[in-house]
C-alpha cells in the first residue's frame, strides 16, 4: 500500500500563480535592508515565492480572527486579542532570518494585520558561563542549550494576549544573552518566531523539559530548507564573510579569528560545520521538518525551487 502523501507540492511556477492578484508592495530600496549575511533576495524570488506565501498566510490569519469574533460573539464579550503565531524553523546559515524579515515586511503591509513583530529563540540560549559550567559550549544551539521553560512560558504570555511580554537579548556580537536588556512583544497582529529547534519536541524526563513545546502556540509553521552540504558551503561562506566584517570589531568573541588567511578560515569554519552544526542539523533539526506546515526548498542559488504545503 503506498503511504499517504501530507503534503501539496509546487514547482516554483506553479506556486507563483497562486500570487493571483497580491500587489508588491515592496521596492528594490526595501530589499537592500533585508538581505542576509550572504543570501540576497531578488524582486522575482518575493513576486514568486514571499508573494504568495503573503497571501496564503493573510487568508489564514483572516480566518483565525474570524474564529476569534465567534468566540467573542459566544460569550458575549471579547477577549484579549491573540495573535498569531508563526513558527520559523531551519538549519544554521539556510536563510531562517531573511525569510522571517521578508515575510514580516509583506504580511505588515496587508491593512487588517499591520503590527507584525519577530522574535528570535537565541534570546533563550543559556548564557555563555552556565554553557560553560555545564561543559554545553560545543553543544550551543542544541536543544539542552536553551531554556526551553522560559520560551514555553514567553510563548504562553503572548498568546494568551498579554500586553508587554518581555524576552532576553542576544548578542550576535558578544556571542552571549545581554544582562538587563530585553525585547518586548506587546500585542501584535502576528509574531513570527524564528529558531533552529522551534518544532522540536523532544525531551527527556531525566531533565525536567516540559511537557509543552514551542510549537504547540504556533497557528502556522515553517521550515526553511536544503541539501545539507549546499548548507555547509553558506556556513562556509558565511564565516569568510564575518572573518572580515564582524570578527574584525574587538569585542567579538570570536575575533581571534579575524586574522586566518583564507585557507585557515576555511577549514575552520569546515571544521565547525561538521562538528557542531552539521550534526545538530542530522539530529535535531532535520527530524522536525516533516512538522512543518510549509517547506521551502532552496537551492544552490538560494532560490526556492519547490513549496510543500501540509494538507489540512
């Protein structure tokens, strides 16, 4: 017996018809602030690809603040508004923050949801001396690297429609939570909360994790997807890039490397993937795609090439 398909596939025309009439609202200015590290977003990827997941997501909000005025309409009052909540997934260096940045600057152009906050779990690493402490620092972006009761009880504030929920900040630049600085989330229309591990699921009892995951407060999820070595060559490409931008500032924790030749640089950062990345990726990352109710699938170019939409 062939298993059943749970998802709807579309070669990147196909997707692109589903666009129908959605106008562009953003220009080639507004890109050149949305670009990533090494990934930059053409006009045609946002018209074929951002474009219709646009819509897609409007019509479903759409119908999530419907139920909302249902269940208003039904106990005769309304409740505080709720947003809604859109989980980001993907391995490290695939494009996750691009995408969430894309999908936040057209989803808050539609006129009945223009507040759209995003939010990062790197907020929710532990710091740097408890990953020390407990022996976790080549373990970082792991899911026991996290305070995943914190991101559980952060979720479970904004969704349920409290106003200023507050999440730690992370500094790329320190490498480490920022003390006393936080960001606030205060009833937006939509989050979109990006994470390497936001569809994990897994716990152990031995360490206490909650029974409930960040993923039970998304209303939509994504994941960001590609073969594992075209991931590995961004990483790559990505490290080069920093060796000679954010590595070079002294406060950086990683500006000891700011001065490795090319070739050092390389087999560092290839070093890095295969150790650390890559089998956090094999492990924990991958596994949780099929979770996802969207995958874009990327190619060499970083171009999505195929959409699957999970099956209601």
């Amino acid at each position: 017996m062939t298993a059943p398909r749970l998802y709807l596939e579309f070669g990147r025309r196909e997707w692109a018809a589903l666009r129908a009439d959605t106008p562009l609202s953003l220009s080639e200015a507004d890109l050149e602030e949305l670009h990533g590290t090494i990934e930059t977003v053409s006009l045609d990827e946002v018209v074929e690809i951002y474009l219709p997941l646009s819509r897609l997501l409007n019509l479903y909000v759409a119908a999530a603040q419907g139920l909302y005025g249902a269940t208003a309409t039904f106990l005769s009052h309304p409740e505080p508004k709720v947003p809604y909540v859109i989980g980001l997934a993907g391995s490290v260096a695939v494009g996750k923050s691009t995408t969430a940045r894309v999908l936040q600057a057209l989803l808050e152009r539609w006129p009945n949801h223009p507040r759209v906050d995003r939010i990062s779990t790197d907020g929710f690493l532990l710091p740097l001396a408890e990953l020390e402490s407990r022996g976790l620092m080549k373990r970082k972006g792991f899911p026991e690297s996290y305070d995943r009761g914190a991101l559980v009880r952060f979720l479970s504030e904004v969704k349920s429609g409290r106003p200023r929920v507050r999440a730690p900040f992370y500094s790329h630049l320190l490498y480490d939570i920022v003390p006393g600085r936080h960001s606030t989330i205060d009833q937006p229309d939509i989050v979109i909360v990006e994470g390497l591990n936001v569809l994990q699921t897994h716990h152990t009892a031995a360490a206490r994790q909650p029974r409930v995951f960040a993923s039970d407060f998304f209303d939509f999820s994504i994941y960001v997807d590609a073969e594992i070595d075209v991931v590995g060559e961004w990483y790559v490409d990505r490290f080069l890039t920093f060796r000679d931008t954010a590595f070079r500032d002294p406060r950086s924790y990683f500006h000891r490397y700011s001065s490795l030749s090319d070739a050092e640089a390389r087999d560092t950062a290839r070093r890095i993937w295969s150790e650390i990345n890559e089998v956090n990726l094999r492990e924990n990352i991958l596994p949780t795609r099929d979770r996802a109710m969207l995958v874009l699938e990327k190619g060499r170019d970083h171009a999505v090439g195929r959409v699957r939409l999970r099956k209601l």
